[in-house]
C-alpha cells in the first residue's frame, strides 16, 4: 500500500537527479536511468500481486483528500506502462548520442513517465488534470527536442492544440465541482449516480436538472481527452508531431502517452465517474470507427516511415476505443487487450524505424531496399511487429482484433465489425509495402557498408518482439480472467469503485465533511 | 449569469487561438482561454460578502461556514495558474526558436508539415 506513491515518486525523483549528473559521467546517468526504469519494472510487477488499495496522501481519507487507488484497470495499465518505458530506456543510450543533452532528455522522458503514473494511479479528478499536464507539457518540450525547422513546428502545433485541450479538460472539472461539490472521483461517481446520471432520470432541482451541465461536462472532456487520445476529427496534431520526436519518444508517445492521458483517463472518467449511456457509447463508436477508417486510408499513401506508423497509431487507437465504446464486457475486454498489444508492436515499429534511420540516415521507405540481409534483427523484429499490428494469426494483433469483431457482432453491431475487418486488410497492404520497399528486395549500392545497430537497441528490439508473441498467451482463459478480467470489471462496475474508495458505507464520507 | 462571461472569454480564446496568424497572438489567445477557466473556478468559490477561509476561535464554527468563501477552488486555481505558466514560458520558448530559424512568426510561412 505504501508501495503506490513510489511509483509516482521514483520517475519524478530520477527526472530532477538526472540532470545533475555531471555531463563527463553521461555513462553513469544511462546506469541511472536504465536502474530507474527497471525499478519501475519490478515496482509494477509487485502492485500486479498485491490486494486492491487505496492509499491516501498525507493521511487524509478519501473524500478530501486526494488518493491513489489501485485496481484491475490501474494494475494494467501500470504494467503496460512501466515494462514498456524499461525496453525504450534500454534503446535510448545508444540513439540518442546524436543528440546534445542527452541528460536533460532523460529529466523530461521520467518526467513524462511521472505523468503517466499519476494518470493511471490517481482517483482525484484535479489530480488527474495535474498529472495529464505534467505528462503532455513533457511531452511538448520532447516533440521539439531536436530543435530543428519541423521538430519545432510540430512541436507547437502540438502544444497549441493540447494546452486547448487541457483547458476543456479543467473546464469540465469545474462544472463537475460546481453542480456536485466534490473532485474525489468516488464520491463524484457516488453523486453522480444519486443524481441520475446522465439520463437525467433524477429529481429535478431547484435550478434545472441536474443532467443539463452534466451533458455538458461529458462533451467536454469527449473533446479533451479525444484531443488527447488523437480521435480522428482532433487527429491533426499527432501525425506531425509523433513521427518528429526523436525515435524512444515517438515510441513512448504513440505507444503509451495516448493510451493513459487519452484513453485509460477517457475511459475511467466516462466509465468510472460519469457513467456510461447508450448515447455515449455511440458517440465512442463512431469517433472509432472514423478513426480507424481515415487513420488507415491515410496510411497507405505515405512514402514516409514514421509518418506511416504516426497513422496506424491513429487507426489502431480506432480500434481500441471502438471496442471499448461497445461497454459490453467483452467489448471492454477486447479493448484492454488491444491496448496492451499496441504498447508492445507500436513501440517495436518505431524502434525499428528509428534503428533504419540510426544506419541509413533516411525515413523515405522508396530509399530503402533489401535491409534485411544487412540489418537482420532489425529485420526480423520488424516482420513480427507488421505481422502483429496486420493481425496474422500467431502473433497478438490478431487475437486481439479477432476478440474485437467478435464483441462487435455480439452487440449486434454488424457494420462496425466488418470495418473492422476490412481496416485490418487494408492495414496488412499498408505493411506489406513497408516490408517489400525496405526490408526485402535487392540491397542498394549505396547501403553496402552500413551494419546491425548496437547491441542494446538490437536488445530491446528482441525483447519487443519476444513479448508481441507471449502477449498472445493473453488470449487463455487464466491470464485473461487475471488482467483483462479484472481491469474490464474495475472499470465498468462503479459501485464497487465507488465501495473501494470510500467504504462500505459510503454515506459517511459526508458525514466527515460535515464536521469540517 | 457571470459564468456566461466567463463562457464568452473562453470561446473568444479559441477563436483567436483558430484564427490568428501571429504566433506570439495565438500565445496570448492560448493565456485568454486559460484565464478564462481560472476565473470560472475562482468564481464558483466566491460569495457575495464572504469573509476569507481562515477558522478563529472568535467566530462560532456555524457562522463561520455559512460566511467563509469556498477555499477549495482557490487552492485549484493556485495550481492551475501554475501549470498554465509552465505552458505559457514553454510555448514562448518554441516562438522565439521557429522566429530564429525562419524569421517570421506568421504561421501561414511556416508551413512544411502536411497536417
């Protein structure tokens, strides 16, 4: 229990410590970083064995003080988080010694990374609000790290579109505190269903009913935390500014920054808090189901690398909100697990991309040809990831997009099931090409001296591909029952979220007020 | 009715943030916006004669409720004003850079990404 705080606290120490490492002992802050990261790793790896908790900040329980709490969905998306961040930390080293600074790189990577943790772990709606910004506002600075002509354009746009997005966020906070008096996300999700919810089935108030601002409030994180989540009609930000970070960060960005800012935070706020409606859950499903369809058409015409990847990043995140927007069980479920498959072969793709540019120096896949007989684990890892995120058979991506079809049709939703589908091939044509013009086919002249990359990218690479294969194991019954299982039950159940919280008679968390 | 005003200033920040060609103008819209929702908050704490949220012993603890103003959206404001700042020094910095490497803060020049 006391253990939740260290999660946050570790990255954020690390972050401020890291600069200070003197700039001839560069050596020692990667020891540094890499020790932090696998600290993390194993941090998860505990909190996935322990019981749910809470843990209260500064002693003060539940209803006014702000809280961590720590359930299905949160364990999750720890794990996804932390293990992911400890195979980039390992790849950076050795990318990022073309960059200046590499030292005030890592104070804003576990700065991000202390974000993302707060995200996922908070169970305070201002809080989440302040870890969403110490997230993105890392991730700004990280976008325009290069300093060049694009990284900073990219870099603004980025910044510009999420500070608006931040503001709809904190907007929407405060009608949430105006009409029900409360920030704790429990008691919010308590006061919230006495009020009838979104539906508006409550008593009418004095002052109109109460669902009018809550509609409100729900419209407005929608449109923040899809900002966020890069849902297609607020899409424009992401192709520019994923693809310009330098490659750990594009990986961190579309592998793990618009799962936990976007969708984990969009869907524990809309699950957890407000409730879902049928209206809502359409509304989700469309914003899916477009984003999909653009993310994808959009893919197949780029001759560039990671802009391609920035668009599958796109799609696939269609995919997961998709599934999630269906808030049938299994439809939740399948979308948790297309998360975590995402956190594994997105980051996978980009450290490859990232590898191809670290030899060849170039990100147009028309320059490329015949890598594999040069670069062969970047090769090969590769193959798996295109393979994975294509959803052929005995990699994750598959089981993953089959669990979200079949959720579909047993919601009697048969039009988004067959997008589904047919965005899946179109996906495949999309890697193939990737695969045909810069992995197989005759070697260019001009790449016949590069050679593989350094052993730890080389590492990292395997170790991503090792995990796009285990993560299938995720399609049997016991580890699915133990990770998705739980996270779909700690998401969608609210009065047991609202019962962890603040007792079992949750009555008297007014009651405490009161005597304030 | 003064929320709506504070409705009104946040939809004019997006407006200028849409609209505006200058960068160091879409920076300032960007501060409108946030302000904007500062001020909601720090609103919805306010009462008409509230005395502030400091507990005496020379005033009974009844009284003291129904008087004080809402502490708790100033201490969010304190922090949201805080972040805002983070964005607002960070976006500058982006500025001043883009200005160095293409001389112009107009956006419609600085245009090399497709979107």
């Amino acid at each position: 229990m006391d253990l939740l705080p260290l999660i946050v606290a570790v990255p954020l120490l690390a972050g401020f410590v890291l600069p200070l490492v003197p700039k001839r002992a560069e050596r020692l802050a990667d020891g540094l970083a890499l020790l932090t990261a696998a600290v993390l790793a194993a941090l998860s790896i505990v909190a996935l064995r322990m019981p749910d908790c809470i843990y209260a900040i500064g002693g003060w329980n539940p209803p006014i003080g702000i809280n961590f709490v720590l359930d299905g969905a949160s364990k999750l998306m720890l794990l996804v988080v932390c293990v992911i961040t400890f195979v980039i930390t390992l790849y950076s080293p050795a990318y990022m010694v073309r960059f200046t600074g590499k030292r005030k790189f890592y104070a804003l990577f576990f700065l991000m990374v202390a974000g993302m943790n707060g995200v996922v772990l908070t169970g305070d709606m201002f809080n989440l609000f302040v870890f969403i910004e110490i997230a993105s506002i890392a991730s700004y600075a990280l976008v325009g790290f290069g300093c060049q002509k694009e990284e900073l354009e990219a870099s603004f746009r980025y910044l510009v579109l999420g500070s608006v997005a931040s503001s709809m966020i904190l907007l929407g906070i405060a009608l949430l505190y105006a009409k029900m008096g409360t920030v704790n996300m429990a008691h919010l999700s308590d006061k919230i269903a006495a009020a009838g919810g979104l539906g508006g089935a409550g008593p009418t108030t004095p002052e109109g009913k109460a669902s009018a601002l809550l509609i409100f409030a729900t419209v407005l994180f929608i449109c923040g935390l899809g900002l966020k989540a890069a849902l297609v009609p607020f899409h424009a930000w992401l192709p520019d500014a994923h693809p310009s970070a330098p490659t750990p960060i594009s990986a961190m960005l579309s592998g793990l920054l618009i799962k936990t800012v976007g969708v984990y935070a969009l869907a524990r706020v809309l699950f957890s808090v407000i409730g879902i409606t049928p209206v809502v859950s359409n509304v989700l499903m469309i914003l899916g189901a477009l984003s999909m369809v653009v993310g994808v058409f959009v893919a197949i015409g780029q001759w560039d690398f990671k802009r391609l990847l920035a668009y599958h990043s796109i799609s696939q995140m269609g995919y997961i909100v998709l599934a999630i927007g269906l808030a049938t069980p299994l439809g939740v479920v399948a979308g948790l697990f297309h998360l975590v498959n995402h956190a594994i072969f997105k980051p996978l793709l980009f450290l490859t991309a990232g590898s191809v540019e670290y030899r060849t120096g170039t990100r147009q896949l028309d320059q490329m040809g015949g890598l594999n007989k040069k670069m062969p684990v970047t090769g090969t890892t590769s193959f798996i990831a295109s393979m994975s995120i294509a959803g052929v058979p005995p990699f994750n991506g598959f089981f993953s997009k089959l669990l979200i079809i079949i959720a579909c049709f047993q919601a009697g939703r048969y039009g988004f099931a067959i997008a589904a589908v047919v965005v899946s091939i179109l996906t495949l044509a999309s890697f193939t090409k990737v695969q045909k013009y810069a992995f197989f086919g005759p070697l260019k002249q001009k790449w016949g001296r590069i050679t593989e990359v350094p052993a730890t990218m080389a590492a990292a690479m395997a170790l991503l591909a090792v995990l796009c294969l285990a993560s299938s194991a995720l399609m049997l019954k016991g580890p699915r029952e133990f990770l998705l299982g739980n996270a779909q039950r700690s998401l969608t159940e609210r009065q047991e979220y609202v019962e962890r919280v603040l007792g079992n008679k949750h009555a008297g968390g007014d009651e405490s007020l009161k005597s304030f | 009715m003064v929320y709506l005003l504070c409705l009104v200033l946040f939809l004019i920040g997006i407006y200028g943030v849409l609209t505006q060609r200058n960068l160091i103008k879409i920076i300032l819209s960007l501060a409108v916006v946030e302000s904007s929702v500062s001020l909601f908050l720090i609103l919805l704490g306010y009462r008409v004669g509230g005395i502030a949220p400091i507990e005496t012993a020379a005033r009974p603890h009844e009284s003291f409720i129904g008087m004080s103003v809402d502490p708790l959206p100033q201490a969010m404001v304190l922090t949201a004003i805080v972040i805002s700042l983070g964005v607002l020094a960070l976006s500058i910095a982006i500025a001043m850079r883009l200005y160095q490497r293409y001389g112009t803060y107009d956006v419609t020049q600085i245009r090399n990404l497709r979107g």
